[in-house]
C-alpha cells in the first residue's frame, strides 16, 4: 500500500532516473494536460512531501514548475531504459511518460496530477502536518496537532494528512495495534501521545529504501504484519481472531479485539 515509506522509495527512484537529466520530451495522457510539452526542462529535484510527489522542473530560461502526482492506493512510477519494454502495468493506466537520453519514467494510475508554478507548492502540499519522513520532522508539532481535535477516533486522526504527513492505513492499523489502542479511543483519552507518534516514525522510517513494508521485523511473505490484511486470522500476540471493519478500503480498520480492547 502506498504510504509515506513508499511515496519516499519513489521519490528516490525519479532521482535516481531523472535528476539533472533535461527532458526531451513528454507524455501526458490526461486531458487537462494533453497539450503540454517539457521538452527542454531540466529535472533539478524529485522529492516528496508525505504521499505528495513533487518533480521540480526548470526550463531553459529559468522557469521553474512542479509536476504533483498522489499514488493513492495503486499509483506508481517506473523507469525504464531507452528502448526496454515497460512492464509496471497495463498501458491504460498510463498518465504520463516523460524522456531523457538516458531513461523513460512512465506514470501509472497517478492521481492528481498537475503542473504548476514551483513558487504555488504551498497551495498543494502547505496543508500537510509534519512530514514523519522529511527532513524536517518535527514530533512535537504533530502531537499538538493530534491533541487539538481531543474528540475525534485515533484511527481517524492518524490518517488525516494535515496532523502528521505518510501514515496510511496498513502503518495506522499496526501503530495502533503495537500500542494497545482501541481504534475508536477519543485522541484525548489515548495515553501517551507522544509515545505513538515517535513509534509511528520509526516504522515508515525502517521502511525506508525497501518495497516490503514490515512491522514485525519480518521479510518473509506472509510475516510482515501484526493485524494488517489478517481478518480472522491468529493474534501473534494472543492468539485471538483478528477483527476488520467493514467499508472503504482506504480506511479499513484490522484491529485486535483482546490486545486492544475498548476502554471502560
Ligand atoms: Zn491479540
């Protein structure tokens, strides 16, 4: 599932591609921005701001724009050498391909994708609460924005990008689960804040650099997680079915009925 470890593993692979690399040409397969051409832009920097891909791109008389892609729940990047075939997915799924001399870089099912002004960022990813991957993580600024809203359920909190930036579900269920907490638990009512926040962290960050994502310390297939994608399957913990709720699969909870009971 694409979460803030994996947004961060793509940014790396766009870098590693395309970084410094000029364009020569460009893709777009979506309407709104069919018509555009970044031949000639020189790729100064891949990055990412929580799920957020931003590509920065300056032209030859220095104009800079980025290009945001979101992968959501089945977006991804590739890149591919001139002439190999490119194998990531089906070619409908593709949004935009963009050329240097060196590499192909080819965007599938990426969601809102748009081409803007570097200097109007702000207006695409300004929003977000620290980023639990960026350079500039800062643990107690998402506390304080975790503690604001003391009512609201922690699994909802978790996910919301503008109180901490890079959890999604899959980090949001285990996170829980390793604390004891029940997912419904009022923000204000679940001890030690500060204590998941910093655990969170270090999940996404252990992540990092690999396309497995484990909480367990487990690679093996099967092994990676405590609850997630376990309906009905044995607690590692106690032994005891593990729970799921039902509905959208962005928010999904799996949950530990007997390790992370209800409060009373
Ligand atoms: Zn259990």
């Amino acid at each position: 599932m694409p979460e803030g470890d994996t947004v961060w593993n793509t940014a790396k692979v766009l870098r590693d591609g395309l970084e410094d690399a000029e364009l020569t040409g460009s893709d777009f397969r979506v309407p709104h921005l069919a018509t555009v051409d970044l031949a000639g832009y020189r790729v100064a920097e891949s990055l990412s701001r929580g799920k957020h891909l931003l590509l920065r791109l300056v032209s030859p008389e220095h104009r800079e724009l980025t290009l945001h892609s979101h992968l959501r729940m089945e977006g991804a990047w590739r890149v591919y050498a001139p002439g190999e075939r490119w194998t990531g997915r089906p070619a409908h799924l593709i949004r935009v391909v963009l050329r240097t001399a060196k590499s192909v870089a080819v965007g599938y099912h990426l969601h809102d994708l748009r081409l803007v002004p570097t200097a109007r960022e702000p207006e695409l990813v300004g929003h977000l609460g620290p980023d639990l991957l960026g350079p500039d993580w800062d643990p107690e600024e998402a506390v304080r924005r975790l503690a604001a809203d003391p009512a609201r359920p922690v699994a909802e909190a978790l996910l919301d990008q503008r109180n901490l930036a890079g959890i999604g579900n899959l980090y949001k269920c285990e996170l829980l689960f390793l604390r004891g907490v029940w997912p419904w638990t009022p923000v204000g009512e679940v001890p030690d804040l500060p204590g998941m926040v910093t655990l969170g962290q270090r999940l996404l960050a252990a992540n990092r650099g690999r396309w497995t994502q484990s909480t367990t310390g487990s690679l093996h297939r099967g092994e990676t997680s405590y609850v997630y994608g376990r309906r009905a399957q044995p607690c590692r913990r106690c032994n005891g079915p593990i729970a799921k709720t039902d509905g959208d699969a962005e928010r999904i909870t799996y949950w530990c009925p007997r390790c992370q009971p209800q409060p009373t």
